[in-house]
C-alpha cells in the first residue's frame, strides 16, 4: 500500500490535521443544523406561523425596457417569511402578477394574499415586478394606457411573455445565489402566478432549452416605423446570477398559457399544478387568442388544458383542477387553490422525489457508498453534468481526481492510506462536499 509523505515537521502536520479536523468537524455541525425544515406536524399543510417581511423593494435586476426606448428598467420585489420559524432552509415561492403583461405590479391583491397564507405555512415568499409592458395599436400598452390591449402584431404579446420570463429565471437565480441571507432550500424553490404570472411559471418550468426560442422573439421590423425590435436574447436572459441555475422544482399555472406545448418533455421537467375555468374569458382554456379574439393581432395559445396534457401524456409530474365557470378571478376560488397548492407541495417538498432536467445535478441525487469505506467507493450521478472527483487529505492537498460519469462510477483508492479525507464533486454549475473515511 502507497502511504502519503507530508514535507511538513511532524509538530506542524499535526497542528494540520488538528486545524483540518476542526473545520471538518464545524462543516459537518453546520450542516447537520441547516437541514431542510421536518415535514411533521403538517408544517406546509396548514397555518403554523405569523408572517414577517423579509424585505421591501429589494432590487433583484435590471434590464432593457419594454419600450424600445433605449432606457433600463430596475425591477423589485417584496419577501415575506414565516415569523417565528426557528429553520434556516425553507422552500421558497416565487409569486407572478397578472395584468396581461401590461398592468399591475408586485402589490397586486391576489398574490400578496397567496404570499401571506403560504408564508404562514412556512415557505419563503416573494411577490416581484418584470419588464410588464408591450407595444401596441396606438403606442405602448401599459397601466396608463389598456383600453384597448390589442397589440401592435401578432408577435408583440409573445415578445412580452418572453422578457417577464428572463426576468422571472433571473428572480429564480437572484435567491440560489442568496439562499443564506433568506434562509431558502436551493432544492425547493417553486414559482406560480395567476393569468400573466401562471402563463410566466409556465414558460419558467418548460421554455428551458435555446432551440425553443420562439422566432417572435428574435430581431424583428421596427414598431411603427420608429422603434426598433431587437433580438431578445438568450431563454435566461442577461439580468445577472448567471452562475447558478434558473430551475425550479415545481410551478404553479392559475389561468395560463404558452406558446408551444412541444416545449413539455416529460419526466424531466418540474411539476406542475394547473387551475384553470373552462368558460375563462380572457385566457382560453382550451386553445385561441387572448379575450376570445375581441381584439385583434394576439397570436393563439394553448391553455391550461392541454399544457397538462402534454405533460401526462410525456410522464411528466402534473395535477390539475377544472371548474366550470367564466369569471378569471382567484378571489373566488382562493381557498380551494390554497389546499390544493399546499398539498401539492407537500407532496414534493416531504416525499423526497426529484425532478432533475437541464445541467442540474440536486445534491440529494448524489450517492456516495460504502462511506467508511475499504478502498473501493461506489459514486452515483443522474446525469454526468461534466463532474469531476476531487480528493483531499487532512492537510488539505488534493491526492486523488478522475472525471465521473452519468450512472455508477467505481472509484478504486487502495494507493490511499487510512483516514479522513474531504470528497469534493465539481459540477458546471455547483460543488458538493462529503466527508470519506478509509477504513481497511
């Protein structure tokens, strides 16, 4: 067997490894009290605490206006939190306003209604604003000027839709790259909306690849001669994270649409919940224009309907609700919503399944084993993601990296002696600690 030979004094490999052994010790404590939140008690079920703010007008981007106007919009939200909650990961909702792309903001009655009930369920809720206005018939559409919300061409609604989903994804990253500061579980971050927002969480959920980049959304002929209509960008966007994923685990659709259902592959992607009316005026259930066709130049989406279907029919995870009715309104139906959401959640959140899609790699995917271990170690990836093994001893130098594929990796480590070592595994987008011990 192949010992490792330190080229420090005996008196400083031991204060070393004693240091070593200290931080080790203070990763593993940490660890052990920043847990995902217990699931008993039916913490997600029902009412368990007050609600306290977690910030106001919190800036989470910026970007390019609506407008065509060459000026940059600073988009904001409000987070709320469960007051009182002693634990420090909790899954987060983020919350969509409707408004037709073109109205409303993140103090819209519906949503702050949902952020307050689930808040008191203890997740950490935020409601933003996005990039929310288009062009149309007689200039921009907006809260000054929707009596007539008909846009200018049929590929200006798809455009709107585009850019509140990059400032959604970005919303998404803002709280990965910040998890500590609001105490959120990475693993569960969810998103819903009514109308606009649950069409946004649509698109959040399965616009995830850039070949499904709408062609609307591409450089197109300039707005009434003057404005011209630049390509959109990338499915992310450019409104800073950018170093960390924009998926999330499930979505919630309250009266939405998309463009395209191929966008919905299957089991890959993140669960849904859709509520939706069949007799919905502004946003068809089934498939059409927005408002029954009363105005012109909006393109045709498929509804909540056949969104769901697609999903079943790939073997993706998706429930739903139907009422018969023709109001467009959550504020009816707000209490039957909130029980489906929460079990729906719960479901998720407490049953430890995983959806996995994209390059994400969750850390409760990885399988490490038999850890301590007689030489031969057992990794387990979902997906490859381009992982790398790296090995460090108690002096912190790496002994030990090989490049680990999708499936079961065999690692061999008999040239390595007895001992503690620290497991590291380095993803495109992440990295993953795990203690390793050696033990022949």
């Amino acid at each position: 067997m192949k010992s490792i030979h330190s080229a420090y004094p005996a008196s400083e490999e031991l204060s070393a490894k004693g240091c070593f052994l200290i931080l080790l010790f203070l990763c593993i404590f940490v660890s052990t009290f920043s847990q995902p939140c217990s699931c008993t008690g039916g913490r997600y079920l029902q009412t368990q605490f007050g609600r306290t703010s977690l910030g106001n007008n919190v800036q989470y981007t910026q970007n390019t206006s609506a407008n065509y106007d060459a000026t940059t919009e600073h988009e904001t939200m409000d987070i709320w939190g469960p007051a009182g909650d002693n634990c420090t990961k909790r899954p987060l909702i983020i919350w969509v306003h409707g408004g037709g792309f073109s109205q409303m903001d993140k103090t819209a009655p519906d949503v702050v209604a949902m952020c307050d009930t689930f808040a008191r369920h203890g997740f950490v809720v935020a409601s933003i604003d996005y990039r929310d206005d288009y062009w149309g018939q007689f200039g921009p559409v907006n809260d000054f000027n929707s009596q007539n919300p008909g846009p200018y061409d049929n590929l200006e609604f798809t455009r709107a839709s585009y850019r509140a989903m990059q400032d959604a994804k970005c919303a998404v990253r803002y709280f990965k790259a910040n998890a500590s500061t609001y105490g959120v579980d990475t693993n569960n971050i969810f998103m819903g909306g009514t109308s606009a927002g649950g069409w946004t969480s649509l698109l959040v959920a399965y616009l995830d690849k850039i070949s499904e980049k709408p062609s609307a959304c591409f450089q197109q002929s300039t707005v009434a001669g003057m404005y011209p209509r630049p390509d959109l960008g990338s499915i992310d966007g450019n409104g800073g994270w950018n170093n960390v994923s924009s998926r999330v685990r499930g979505i919630i659709s309250i009266f939405g649409a998309m463009v395209d259902t191929a966008f919905v592959d299957g089991a890959s992607d993140p669960a849904a919940y859709h509520f939706h009316e069949y007799g919905d005026p502004v946003v068809n259930f089934y498939y059409g224009p927005p408002f029954q066709g009363q105005y012109p130049n909006f393109a045709s989406y498929w509804g909540d309907h056949y969104v769901h279907m697609q999903s079943q029919n790939t073997g993706g995870t998706s429930k739903a609700r139907w009422m018969t009715g023709s109001q467009h309104a959550l504020y009816p139906y707000r209490g039957i919503v909130s029980t489906d959401v929460a079990s729906f959640l719960d479901s998720l959140i407490c049953s430890g399944t995983q959806t996995t899609g994209g390059n994400d790699i969750l850390a409760n995917d990885i399988h490490l084993y038999p850890n301590p271990s007689n030489g031969i170690l057992n990794i387990e990836l979902p997906i490859a993601d381009h992982a790398v093994l790296k090995l460090y001893d108690a002096l912190g130098s790496k002994v030990y990296s090989r490049i680990l594929e999708e499936g079961t990796n065999r690692v061999d480590l008999e040239n390595l002696s007895n001992g503690a070592y620290l497991a590291e595994i380095v993803t495109e987008n992440a990295k993953y600690n795990r203690k390793l011990i050696l033990n022949r």
